[in-house]
C-alpha cells in the first residue's frame, strides 16, 4: 500500500505532490525497475483522493518517462539504472568567494554616493517609466536605442569636436561587451598592441579571446612610434586625452604620427578609448583623435561608468563606416545588451542638460578630492615619496617611493592594514624598473576623512621596518 | 588682423570660441605652417575682449600642438602638414541600415503590450528607486546582485527541481554574454555540438569566436545518440524541455543516455538551454536535465527575455561547481553587464510573487492565442496544409506545406504582402529534404485580428500562383 502525505504541502496541487513522492521513491531506489504501481483507483483509495488526481499524476510520470503502461497490466517503473542517485547540494559552508572588505580601497574606481546626482537620474528614471509604454518592453534595436545614440552624436560633437552621423554609434552594456564585437569585425589574424604599462583590462580581454597581442612601450608623449613600428602590430589601444595609469597626454604632433601610421596599411585600426576624457581640470580637454579621423582608422570608445556609474551599464563605439557596414552584417542577429529603461533614462539625462551639468560638478569635486590628497600625501612624514604625480587630469595620484621594500611587500603590509593600493608594476606586461615604486592612488569614492586615515595607515607600513 | 565672430555662439566662453576659430583656420589651411599669429594684445584689441581670454585660447592651442611659442618672437602655427584635412560628415542620404516594417512578423519572439505586466513591473521598478540609494550607483558584483542570484535558486526549486547555491549562478545581460564567458571556462580546443535543425543564434555565435562546431541528428526524442558518438564532439548545447524550432521534448531515457555520454569523458558538458520551459500547457514542465546532474556536467541557462520582455538584459547561467571555481579565476576582473537597477526589480518581482503569477496568466494569453492560429489556419481553404504541430508548449505552430515552391519563393511572395515567415530549412545547417517546406509561425506578439490578416495575405501567395 502506497500512502502518502499528499496535504498542507506549498500549496502545491495534489496529483504534483503524489508525482513528486513516487518520482523521488524512483529515484533514490525505493522503487526500483519493473516494480508495479498500484492501479489508479488502489491509489486513489489508499490515499483518499480521487482517480483523476491519480491519473494526472500518471500521466506525467508516463510522460517524462519514469513509468510505463502495458495494456491490461498496469503501470510498472521503467529502468533508469544508467543514472546515479541524485543528492542535494547544500550551500557552500565555506564561500567560493567573497566581496572584499576594506577600509580604503585605492585601486577601486567607484564613486562616492555624495557625488552621483541621485535626485536628478531618479526623477529622469520616472519620467521614462511615467512616459513610455511599448517601447519598454519591445525589444531594442541591436545597435542600441535611436534617441540616446542621437544624444550621444551631439554630445560628441559640443565636447570632443566629432561629427558623426548616429548611425555609426553602437550601445553596449560595458566595454567588454563593445569589445567582444569589435573583435569579429577587425581583421582577423591581427596583432594587438598592448601599451605598457597600461589599462589592466585590455591584455586580459585580448588572452579571454585567444588574440595575439604584444607590448609596446611608453614614452613621454603616449605610445612610443618607433617601437610601434619595430614591434608591427596592426590594432592599437590607446587613450590619448589621459593615459591610465601614466596620465600621459598625447600632443597634436604625436597623434599625427600615429594617424599616419594608421593609414599606412589597409589592416591597421586605432582604438580610442577616451574613458576619461572628461576629467581635464585646468584646460579644456583636446578634441578626440577620431575627429581628425580622415583615413577612416579611428575606433572611439566611451563609457558612463566613470562619469555616470559604474551600475549604469551603458558604454559605446562610433566605428568608422567600413567597420560599420561589416558590423551590421554580423551582429544584426544580437539583440543589444542595454537596457531600455537605462538608455531612455540616459538618453533624456542628456537632452536635458543634466549630464553635461554633472560633469561639471563633479569636475570640481574630483580636483578637491585630488588637491585634498596631494596635500594629506605632502605633510604625511612617513611615506618616503620622491615625487608627486599632478592633478590636472583624472582620479588618480602617482606617488614615487623611495624604499626598499618591494611592490608586492607594501601592497601586503597596507593590506593587514585595510588599505588596497594599485602600483605601476601591476599595469606593467614588461617590467621595467622605472616603472616600480610607484603607488597608484585612485581616489574617486574616498571622502576627506577616508583619505586621512588611509594615508596615516599606508605611512605607518614604512616607519615599521625602517 | 584677425577679427572672429566671439559673442551669441552656443553659450560657450569666448577663449573657446577663439580656440576653435583659429584651430579651424589651422586644419582647413588659412593658417599655414610658420604663420605668426597676432600678439596677445593685438588679438584682444582686435576683437574686443580681454587678453586673459587670448592667453587662454593661446595656451590650449599650445598644449594641443596646434601653435608653438618662441621667447621674445610671438606664436606660430605648427606644422600638421602629416594631417590630411578634415571634413566634416554629414548624415547618410541612404541610411546604412532600416528598421523592418512588416504587417505581420511570424519570425519574430517578441511579446504583446497586453501581455506584460505593465502596472506591477513600473511599482516594483519605482519601489526599488525609492528603496535603494547606495546600491543603484556601486559598481555591482561581477556575477550579478545577491538578491536577485538568492531569488532565482528559490524559483529554480520551485519550478525546475535545481536544487543549487546561489553562488553557482552568474547573471548577464543577455545569453550571449554570458556564452562569451562561458567559453572561456569549457575546455580550450573543444568541438561543438550544434542540433540540426536547432536554434540559429548558437552555430552564428560559435562562428564569432572562431569555435569548432559540427552538425547533429535530431530524431523524435531530440539530439540523437548514435550521431553525437559518430560526430563526436565534447560539448552539446540541448534544450531538453522544448526544442527550437521542432518542439521535441526529450523524455527521460534520451536524458539519462545524454548524461551518461556526459560523464563519460572528463572534458564533455552539455549546454541545458531552458529558455522555452515555462510554457507547457497540458501539464507541468518536467524537472531540469540539469536536476539530474551528478557527475557536474550540465551548464543551466535561462533568460526573461521571453516570460518578461527582451528589453529587459537580465539572463543567468547555473555553472558545475569545476567551472565555477575556473569562472572566478577568470572573471572576476569584469564588470557585471546587468543593470543594477533592473537586477534589483527583477529579485522584488519575483520575490513577491509577481513573477510566477505573471508565468501563470500569460501561459494562458498563449495557450489561447495558439489555439486561436491554429483555428484560423484550419478555416483557412488557401493554404496547402500537411499537417500543424500541436500547440501543447511553447509558441510557434510548425505548418507542413504540400508545394512546389521552394521555401524562398514563399518568403519572398509573403515578404510582398508585408507578412514575414520563417522555416525549418531556415535553422538547418545540414538541409534534410524533410525539413522542406515547413513554415514556423511565432504568434507571441500577434494578436486575434493581425493573425486573421496575415494567414489570409499567407493563403492568397499559394492561390495566385497554382
């Protein structure tokens, strides 16, 4: 007699919960090959429920295999002894991983809640919710939302001096994701060249996607052309207006060589990424290589991580109209990555002015945040600095040590701390000894009070073994 | 003299009007190499403003490269004779791609506006923006929110029989995202395998990273065994539940042979693609292949992009415990490419109930809107039917047609009539003469009336013609 507790269980109806008891007595072996179930009225009887309860219950079962029917027979459990036996999987009791926790984190490049304009996105957030209805939930155009790619055009052209026709702008949630597309419309069998040092992300990006990719190195004036041209890569990744980490600018007679360059050979294309263009603090900054463009060479890409957020997943690339044409052929099929909502609301950030307001805003906040630090770094007695870097352009300070100790032995000594500090070293694919000793202090979400504590504890990790 | 038009421009301060004035004059050739430029004060008298503001246009163009300075003799343009000139693009008279405008697309997997939970989705949406502060703008963690990885564990108890730590979840924006990464942790140098005929976006996304693919059998029970031995590849991408386009489903002796071929070599996955699992009709779905999965084998994915709208990025991946562990070595330096925002929505909506509700009353909507179809192509007298599928699951109807134009000749006459359908031979990439002549027909965003239309304007291509 089969009898089973077919109540009171999740609200579940019950002819799921009796083919979950026998499925389960199937599967852990109770009921084994060949075995005969009751007839559906026996069952029905046994358990006080009624025959089409059982039938139902059956029938998924027969459905999904578990059983099998033979006319005038009955119903019997079918062999299923090539599985194992299932075992549930609790939660991990030790984490597979886990955020980190720290009193200050240098090396992160978040924003400090005090500088997002909350009250501005949100009440632009309610407006879309509030205006659109279909266009919400339709699925987006592949190559991101028309209204923001028109934002973005006109943006590009008040602020980084591009003229650029919307429908070569293409919307992506993130970097990655751009970068990911890209690839499949550059020449294959290219080479890549890395900057070094450089952006972090970008080797790592290039080994993700097995591409062949080589260091370049850096000298005063950005990306060094004559070991370009001894090295010979065809793609070049470079972010002329503010080099990360070396803060480098690229000077109008610099980026004529490397336009040159790249109209020199049918399969040689220049990315931009202008991530941080936006953050020049004494001038304006200088327009973008892509507007003198002429080769069709250029590749910009930007994001609103930075000077949006980071949880606002939307980034962008204007290709030039070739690399355009192929992309449409390749990637019509994708849908687009970002949101709806998201670019919407962006979308009408910018038309109304709110975004290039912000950027304003936290230009000034982020050169205080920058003369704050130098200042707490200056009278700070303990770090043996030789040299500052400036803070006319973006978030971060370089700071040249004189120690002994190794990157890796202050990066460890700050940790015990609950300080993370970034060095030059880490941006490095070649190390060369002009690049170590050299902290990098990003500091876009450490707040005044932050700072202090975080510079005292660094100082403190060098009067100990001193 | 150099007289430029400085007030009324755009609101920007006058340095950067005369900055871009004589810029221009540089790029265009007006101002030539070794042209001395007036003096700060003759530049100021000239056009009436202040010589502070000359110095400043002076100093931007100094440090951009466009001029050059010599003690004692004044400023001259530079040399950018490597630069060739600039010119402006306007926007394309034939627009480099168009939106499609059909009467009726039966290709496509959109959904209807009455068919989304407008009014629910907004509160949640608006209760989260008034909820959260901090969390909308941290950049999020790199395999998605905690809430919404928490909710979707539960939902798969519930619904799929997975019983897994959220910390084996990862969330992107969208599949091909998150096959991006997944790629990166399955085993370098695999074969793929692709159903034939299967989903087209699978061997198209392989194609873009270059993978190795081959081609299997499908028969009534799905991927057939005996050809994935013979073609032998490591990694199968199945939709157990309800294949695309054929609507197979695989009953539980295919999927134990499945597993058992997937814990026989340390390098095979298979890829449990559940996009199409909520809509069952007659009964409910069976438990996820990935339910039965002892050996670590099975990938899980699934996305809202169909039980919530396509304009929401919000799909997920369920990873082996193996390639988890290889995912956090290899990921963690991305950013998650899912809105903050939406990920916190879409935890609310489900924790609520919202969604399964949701999943109930749509399964219905659809349900309906394939009966109605099938209705109206059984009334129909004009259309050469065969025979329909059932519509126990999903929604498309598969239509065998006995013709003799060729599958793109009907496209084409259909296209025509403003009606877009798609075929089996479509999703085919080894073309089997069974699979001729099958129409697929998407109804999920085509209601009662449009149905009625675009099946007539179908029917009238078949009797102009015989």
């Amino acid at each position: 007699m089969y009898r089973y507790k077919l109540v009171g269980q999740n609200d579940k109806p019950v002819y799921e919960l009796l083919y979950e008891y026998i499925r389960n007595d199937i599967l852990t072996g109770k009921l084994v090959s060949g075995d005969r179930l009751p007839s559906k009225r026996n069952m029905a009887s046994d358990n006080g429920i009624s025959v089409t309860t059982v039938v139902n219950a059956y029938n998924q079962l027969l459905m999904e295999g578990y059983i099998k029917s033979f006319e005038k027979k009955g119903y019997f459990v079918s062999d299923i002894s090539a599985l194992p036996k299932v075992k549930k999987k609790n939660l991990y009791e030790n984490p597979l991983y886990v955020e980190d926790n720290w009193f200050a984190d240098f090396g992160s490049n978040n924003i400090l809640f005090k500088n997002f304009p909350h009250f501005t996105w949100k009440k632009v957030v309610r407006e879309v919710l509030s205006t659109y209805e279909t266009e919400l939930i339709m699925r987006g155009h592949p190559f991101g939302n028309e209204e923001l790619k028109s934002e973005i055009a006109d943006y590009l052209y008040r602020n980084r001096g591009i003229t650029v026709s919307p429908e070569l702008i293409v919307i992506g949630a993130g970097i990655e994701f751009l970068y990911n597309r890209l690839i499949n419309v550059l020449p294959s069998s290219s080479t890549y060249a890395v900057e070094n040092p450089g952006y972090k992300k970008i080797p790592k990006l290039y080994n993700s996607f097995s591409l062949n990719w080589k260091s370049i190195d850096m000298d005063d004036e950005g990306i060094n052309m004559r070991d370009l041209e001894t090295v010979n890569p065809n793609i070049v990744h470079v972010s002329p207006e503010h080099h990360y980490p070396l803060g480098t600018f690229m000077p109008l007679k610099r980026r004529q060589e490397l336009l040159a360059w790249g109209c020199g050979a049918a399969n040689r294309y220049i990315i931009e990424d202008d991530f941080d263009c936006e953050f020049r603090y004494g001038s304006k900054p200088m327009p973008a290589l892509k507007s003198l463009d002429v080769c069709e060479k250029v590749i910009y890409m930007n994001t609103f991580s930075k000077t949006l957020s980071p949880a606002i997943r939307i980034s962008y690339m204007v290709l030039p109209e070739k690399l355009m044409r192929k992309y449409i052929e390749s990637t019509y099929f994708f849908t687009n990555s970002a949101s709806t909502l998201e670019q919407l609301a962006l979308a009408l950030f910018i038309k109304k002015g709110y975004f290039e307001r912000h950027i304003r805003r936290i230009k000034k906040l982020y050169r205080q945040e920058g003369e704050t630090l130098r200042e707490i770094l200056l009278t700070n007695k303990d770090i043996p600095i030789i040299s500052l870097s400036e803070t006319q352009n973006g978030t971060h300070i370089l700071v040249k040590l004189r120690t002994e100790l190794s990157d890796d032995e202050v990066r460890e000594k700050t940790a015990k701390k609950g300080v993370q500090v970034n060095f030059l070293s880490d941006f490095c694919t070649k190390l060369e000894a002009k690049y170590e000793h050299t902290l990098i202090l990003n500091f876009s979400d450490l707040d005044e009070d932050t700072q202090k504590e975080a510079i005292s504890r660094l100082g403190s990790v060098f009067t100990v073994t001193t």
